[in-house]
C-alpha cells in the first residue's frame, strides 16, 4: 500500500468492508501510508510495514470548494461540527485497531 491520502467517506466505506470479510486481511505499507490510506491500512488483521514508511494522521479539513457560496456563521459551526466528528471517528478507530492511549492520537493528528 502506497497512497498519500483520501476521502474520509470512501476510506471509512473500505476499511468497513474489509473488516466486515470473513477471511484475514493483511497488509503492507510501502513509502507512504497517509491519512485515508491509514485508515484503510488499519483493517487488516496483519499490517506490516517496509523500513522508512512515512506514516500520517491530520485533522480533518475541508477545501474551499466544498463550502457553499455563502458562508454564514451557522455553516461555519456546522462544517466545524463535522470535523471534529470526523477526527473523534478516526482517533475512535485507532483506538480500536491499536489499543493505544487517546491521548497519543490526539497528539499526532495535530
């Protein structure tokens, strides 16, 4: 697995079928493994990882072309709302796969 990244709803649709197989699911990052890539990454059973891959977690963000043409306050909260539940699901998630502490996610996405 090489991939610098992704859409949070497609890499979140992947990692949710993959786990959802009945067989094991492996995998092995080589280079880059960076945030909907990771995320992917964590559903398999095993991960393996080739020496100096890069791995990244970020907070959520949204480009411009993804608001509407008129921003008001209430858009704003509400686009910031999602994020930070966005962030929650993902740092959820690594909780899940690694057992590692919430603080250390928090930590690394920033």
């Amino acid at each position: 697995m090489y991939s610098v990244g992704g859409d949070f709803e497609e890499s979140l649709a992947i990692f949710t079928m993959l786990r959802a197989q009945p067989f094991p699911v492996a995998a092995t990052a080589i280079r880059r493994c960076n945030s909907g890539a990771l995320r992917i990454f964590m559903a398999a059973g095993l991960r393996k990882a080739k020496p100096e891959t890069e791995f990244l977690i970020h907070p959520s963000s949204r480009s411009r072309e993804q608001l509407p043409e008129r921003v008001t306050m209430e858009v704003l909260q509400r686009q910031a709302d999602e994020l930070a539940k966005i962030d929650e699901t993902v740092v959820d998630l690594f909780l899940d796969r690694t057992g590692y502490d919430r603080q250390f996610f928090e930590r690394e996405k920033h």
